[in-house]
C-alpha cells in the first residue's frame, strides 16, 4: 500500500517537472531568448557597471536634491501605506468569517480586496495617470490602493487564526460586537497587523520606485532623469541611496517586530 502511494507521488512529481520543462522549453522558443547569450552579456555588465556606474566627487553635489527625493519617497510609502491599513482593518472585521456582520459585507469585503489585491500597482500607477497626471497624488494613490488590497486580505486571514476562540468566549458571555472587537480582536490580532504594515511600509519604498518612473514624481523620476541623460555617476548615487534607505527600514522594521511580538 505504501509502496503505490510513494509510486504514484514520483509520477505526479515527475509529471509535473516534464510540464514545467516543457513549458519552459516553449517560452524561450517562442520569445527567442538565448541562453548561451544571456550568460556571457553577465561579464560585460559586471564590467560596464565598475567602469561607469559608481559615484565621483562631482556626483556628490547633487546628493541634497537627491535626499530631498528620497525622503519625499519615504513620507509618501509611510502615509500611503499606514492610510491604507487603517481602512483595511475596518475592510477586514467585516470580512472575517469571525467577526463579519453578516454575509452581504462579508462577501463584499472579501471582494473589495481580491479585486485591489490582483492589480499590480504599476498598473494602477498607468490608470490614475490619466485622471491626476503625472504628480505625487498619483504615487501615493497607486501604492494605497494596491496597500489596501494586500492589508485587507492578510487582516482578515490574521483575524481568523488569533481571534476566534476568544471572540467565540465572548460571545458566549453575550458581550456586545464593539466589546468582541475592542476587547478580543484587537488586542490579539493587533501585533501581528503591525508587523504586516512594517512589511507593506518596505515593500512600498521598493514600488514607490517603479512608480516614480510611471509618474514623474519621487526617486524614482530623479533616477530616470540622470540616467537618460547619461550621468550614470549620479544615477548610481541614486541607486546607492535607495538601497541604504531600505536598509535603514528594514532594521527598524525587525526591531519593531522583536518588541511588539
């Protein structure tokens, strides 16, 4: 008996390694890539980036303008992503299997954030340019939009696994639906909703990027412009900034995280 089930296991398994080969096998002819190219173009990049794309000492006098960029970026991530989760957090108790009023806004929250959650946000960022332009409100719309679809699905799952035997005690006590939400769920899922915002927070300073190219408006605008001007010494300076910026939230992120959880 074992030895079918284990049988029947190595043939789904290699089943389904033929599909992926073949799938892949397809792609590369139909798109005409080229593995053997692909490889050797990795030295010459190696070497075109230490050749040209490293910061100089006159590159460094645009590090003011940058920063400024860079810190508009920032703010930008941080309120989108903070408006978002507080509006998710309403989208999830109402979604939850757990704390929903009922079935009609539950479907409807869950809806709501399958809808946000599967649209990229550089598509969001293409959509809302024809209606704000290229500015920052359309960064900052793109990014809590597609915030608030992720924020509202990961609230809900996160509702589900840490609130329900204790709203289910309350409940039982016949205790009042803002006193299962104020004094159950809140207190139990509230950490880890945290820690899903800190991550929606760095995750958003990587697309605010993309966006900024997409929207005129932030870092991402600012290395786009040097870099079509080739200036790559102050596009890589760009670059370096950005990097060090996600350093510096990500550390707070995990510090944050070690407190609240």
């Amino acid at each position: 008996m074992s030895a079918d089930v284990f049988a029947k296991k190595r043939r789904n398994s290699l089943a389904l390694f033929l599909l992926i080969g073949t799938a892949t096998a397809v792609s590369i002819i139909i798109t005409e890539f080229s593995i053997a190219k692909g490889v050797t173009s990795v030295p010459k990049a190696i070497q075109w980036s230490l050749s040209n794309f490293y910061p100089t000492k006159d590159s460094l006098t645009k590090l003011p303008d940058i920063l400024i960029k860079l810190k508009e970026t920032l703010l930008i991530s941080v309120a989108a992503t903070t408006l978002a989760g507080i509006l998710a957090f309403v989208f999830a108790i109402l979604g939850s299997n757990t704390t929903r009023v009922n079935a009609f806004f539950g479907g409807f929250s869950r809806g709501v954030a399958v809808l946000f959650r599967n649209i990229d946000v550089s598509i969001w960022a293409l959509v809302l340019l024809f209606s704000f332009g290229q500015s920052s409100l359309t960064g900052y719309f793109a990014l809590f939009f597609g915030s608030f679809g992720f924020l509202t699905r990961a609230f809900i799952e996160t509702i589900d696994e840490v609130s329900c035997s204790s709203v289910e005690a309350l409940q039982t006590t016949g205790a009042s639906y803002l006193t299962v939400i104020s004094q159950s769920v809140i207190p139990s899922a509230i950490p880890q909703m945290i820690s899903w915002v800190l991550f929606m927070i760095e995750t958003n300073i990587r697309n605010a990027t993309l966006v900024g190219l997409l929207t005129g408006s932030g870092i991402g605008f600012t290395f786009n412009l040097y870099y079509k001007n080739l200036s790559y010494d102050i596009a890589s300076l760009v670059v370096i900034s950005i990097i060090i910026s996600i350093l510096c939230i990500e550390l707070i992120s995990n510090y944050v995280r070690r407190v609240i959880l």
